[in-house]
C-alpha cells in the first residue's frame, strides 16, 4: 500500500465513524451548551464529544486533504471535513492538522470566509484521532469577510503521524449550503531579540458554510445602511 492509499484508508474510517455516530440519540443538549462565538470577539474552548453533545453526529458530505507550507521549512496538510446534522440537516464544518512536519511550532489555523454567518458555536473533538486541540478561537474581519481563527496559544509541533496532530476542530452552524473558502495557517520564528515572529503560509482551499438567503439579506441591508451613514457623515 503506498502512502496516498494509506491515507485514503484513514479517512474513509474516520468518515465511517462520524457517520456511525448519527444512530446516537438524542439527549438534551443543544448548540447553546457549546461556546459561542460571537461576530466579533474571542472564546476558549476545552474540547467535547458526541456522546456530550450527540446533534454533532452526522453524515460527512466532503471530506478532503489540502496541502500547505510557509517557505521556512514547515508544511503539511489540513483536512476540511463538512457533516451534515442528524435530524436537522444543518452542517458543522471541521479542520485538522493532519499531517506536517517542520522546524517551527504552528500558532494559528485561519479560516477566512464566514461572512454572514452569526452566531456560530465553536470547540474541537477530543472523541477522535488527534492530541492537541486550540485553546481559544477568535472572529476576525470586517463585515464583508468575518475569518475563524483557531489558535495554539503555546504552539504545537507537527508530526508525520496523523495520530500525534490536532484534534478536530468544528464550527457549528445552522447553514445548509457549504462552498469553497481559503485558510493558511500561521507558524512561530524568534528573532535575534527572541520575540516570537508570524509567518503566514500559502493559502489553500477549505469549505466554509453560505449563509442563509434570509441571514444574507440582513447583512447587505447592514452593510447599505453603514456606507450611508458614512456618506452623511462625510
């Protein structure tokens, strides 16, 4: 078996399982019990599971690896995952650290597109592969293009082992429609002085969900009445 049908394997098994969890029943948790992220702010997160919250479960619609690196010898690859709801429909979107190796610890995953998108909850899943997850997860943006940002306050090394790297990390949403949105990933340098230094990776392609007609409405209606109160203003 070569390395690429190795890694198909895993993930048709981790497919299978997320899948498999959508016989669970359903106990009285909601999306509300998961931390909220609002359209501009910053919250931890500890991690949870399907049996803790069991609407996570689901089938998975998409399921692919995406390949990235910084030009300072880090790279490796993200999964982006969409599941659909058991019983709603509605879609959860999930991000890993699959696979990687490099010099550096890795601070950040960005996801860039959840424009319109509020309110969103956030965590990772401890009940799968993986054994590090983000401490908190931060909104960004200007209205027109809100990002999510996982971030590993003290870093984490990456691994050739898909076992030894992040859990998954999800977003909640009541969405119903997914398309093509980018993310990099954010990697940690000291310099001479030993402060920490950023460095941004290539973008790559991830999915993100489209907001609701309804939810996209209000938000163009917002966005109109912000650029005439600027006009008025000026």
């Amino acid at each position: 078996m070569n390395s690429s049908e190795g890694k198909q394997g895993l993930l048709k098994r981790s497919t299978m399982a997320v899948a498999i969890g959508g016989v669970c029943a359903f106990s009285g948790a909601t999306w509300a019990d998961l931390p909220t992220l609002p359209a501009s702010g910053t919250v931890g997160v500890s991690g949870t599971t399907v049996a803790a919250h069991p609407f996570l479960a689901g089938t998975v619609l998409v399921d692919t690896l995406q390949n990235w690196s910084d030009g300072l010898g880090d790279s490796g690859q993200v999964q982006t995952r969409v599941v659909s709801e058991t019983g709603t429909g509605t879609l959860d979107f999930y991000y890993r650290f699959y696979t990687g190796s490099g010099p550096n610890p890795v601070e950040a995953l960005r996801v860039t597109d959840y424009t319109g998108i509020n309110p969103i909850s956030v965590d990772f899943r401890t009940d799968g592969v993986g054994i590090v997850g983000p401490d908190t997860v931060k909104r960004v943006g200007t209205a027109g293009e809100q990002g999510v940002n996982f971030i590993f306050s003290n870093g984490f090394t990456l691994s050739s082992n898909f076992n030894d790297n992040s859990y998954f990390m999800l977003v909640h949403t009541d969405a119903t429609t997914y398309a093509v949105a980018t993310a990099d990933v954010l990697t940690i340098t000291h310099g001479v002085t030993g402060a920490p230094i950023e460095n941004l990776s290539n973008a790559f392609n991830v999915y993100a969900p489209v907001p609701e007609p309804e939810n996209y409405a209000m938000l163009l209606a917002g966005l109109g009445l912000f650029g005439l109160a600027r006009r008025r203003a000026r």
